[in-house]
C-alpha cells in the first residue's frame, strides 16, 4: 500500500512547506500531497483560502501578491511555497500530487506542467492532479490528456466509481470513514487506483490495509510505514 505524506510529514512539521515536505523525501514516501491554490498573480500551496491560520500573514490568498506572501511565516520561519518551488524540490523524485484548492487560470497551470515535462523537471508518471472540483479535473483532462487527475470525494455517492471512469480519472481519493468492499471492488474492476485520507491511526491504517487500498494520506508517514512495514506490507 502506497504512503502518501499529507501536506507533506505534517504531523511533524508545518504543513505545505520545504521541511515538511523534505522530511517526507528522508522517510522514502511513495507520495507527497500538497494543497494548491491561486494568489493574486501565481500559485501558492497552502491549504486555507485565507492566510490566517497556518501563517503569520492574513488576508484571502487570492487577493495576495506571490511577493507579499513570501514574507509571512508559515511556521518554523518557513516561507509559503510556489509551485515551482515544489516542482523543483519533488520534481520526479516521488509521486507528487497536487490537489486544486481554490485554483483558477488553470490554463496558466497547463503551460506550467507541460514547461517543466519539457524541461525534464517533472516527470508525467510521477504527477496527479487532484481535486473535489470535479469539474476543473474535466477541463484539465481535456487540455493536458496525459496528466493523471485524482476524483477526491468525501461521502461516496452512489455509481461513483462508474462516474470516476467516465471523467478517465487514474484514482479515486477517499475520505477513510466512507470506504467500503464493494465500492473498491467495484473501482478496481474499472481500473482505478483507490487511495484513502487522512490515515493516521494504527488501526485506521490496518483496516484500510485489510480492505485492499492502494494508498493512504497521512500526516505521520513514517509511522505508517512501520505499522505497514510490521505487517506485511
Ligand atoms: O487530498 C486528500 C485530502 O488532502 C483532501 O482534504 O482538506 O486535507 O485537503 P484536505
Ligand atoms: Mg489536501
């Protein structure tokens, strides 16, 4: 079973950031999860659509500059992210999933990937693209074909497996408290990855191991890769 850092080790380290995220690279993840988001002229990643509670700055994030928003403190004297800050630290080291959050000029957002495919920073395998807007993952399917997208979901509404695979989605992303047997037999009957948040508990991270998961969200992956790694995994 996959271990995807959520928003980085962020039980250890503040969320979204360099050190959370290379903590994650030390502890050999298979995945790193970042939130990103619009600011007023670039792409930050950070989880809230307001600065306040994870930095020292306040304000909408969309209504920042990039310039003012590396001045705020996002814990720990680290500085709010850029997405290429993170392209370049992940690039195709893990698997790097970028979760839309409050995302606009998604256009600007394809040239962005498909520039750093070319320029061989990021890898097209090792990148999905998640969010719960589902249909922004319809739009960025259409312009980038060859990107994975990642149908987050909390509640699991019924035919979703089915829906996933007319959006083409690679994977279905999952809150832990509404999977089931048959709806992953169901989504990977249909070819899709099924990966479960947020995953921090060791009987949490057992059950979702028992029930066939590809993958979970966690904030302490490097527990989670011990409970595994005592269990067979
Ligand atoms: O991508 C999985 C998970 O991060 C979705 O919820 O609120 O933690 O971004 P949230
Ligand atoms: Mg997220």
């Amino acid at each position: 079973m996959k271990v995807f850092a959520h928003r980085g080790a962020s039980g250890n380290h503040p969320e979204n950031t360099e050190i959370a995220i290379s903590s994650a690279l030390n502890i050999g993840v298979d995945g790193i999860e970042l939130d990103l988001q619009s600011c007023l002229d670039d792409y930050v990643i950070i989880h809230d659509s307001w600065l306040d509670r994870t930095t020292s700055g306040q304000g909408k994030v969309n209504a920042t500059a990039f310039a003012d928003i590396q001045r705020v403190d996002a814990g720990n004297g680290q500085k709010v992210p850029g997405l290429q800050d993170v392209i370049n630290w992940v690039g195709n080291k893990t698997l790097l999933n970028l979760e839309l959050k409050h995302t606009f000029s998604l256009d600007k957002l394809v040239s962005t990937l498909e520039h750093n495919v070319d320029q061989g920073r990021l890898s097209r395998e090792k990148l999905i693209v998640s969010s719960f807007d589902h249909h922004q993952l319809q739009w960025l399917k259409q312009h980038l074909p060859w990107v994975k997208i990642g149908a987050l979901t909390s509640s699991i509404p019924l035919g979703y497996a089915e829906f996933a695979q007319r959006l083409n989605a690679y994977s279905l992303h999952l809150d832990k408290n509404f999977v089931n047997h048959e709806f992953i037999a169901d989504a990977k009957a249909r070819g899709l990855e099924v990966y479960a948040y947020t995953v921090d508990k060791d009987e949490d991270i057992l059950a979702m191991q028992a029930l066939g998961l590809d993958g979970v969200f966690t904030n302490f992956p490097c527990n989670t890769k011990q409970v595994l790694a005592q269990h067979g995994d």
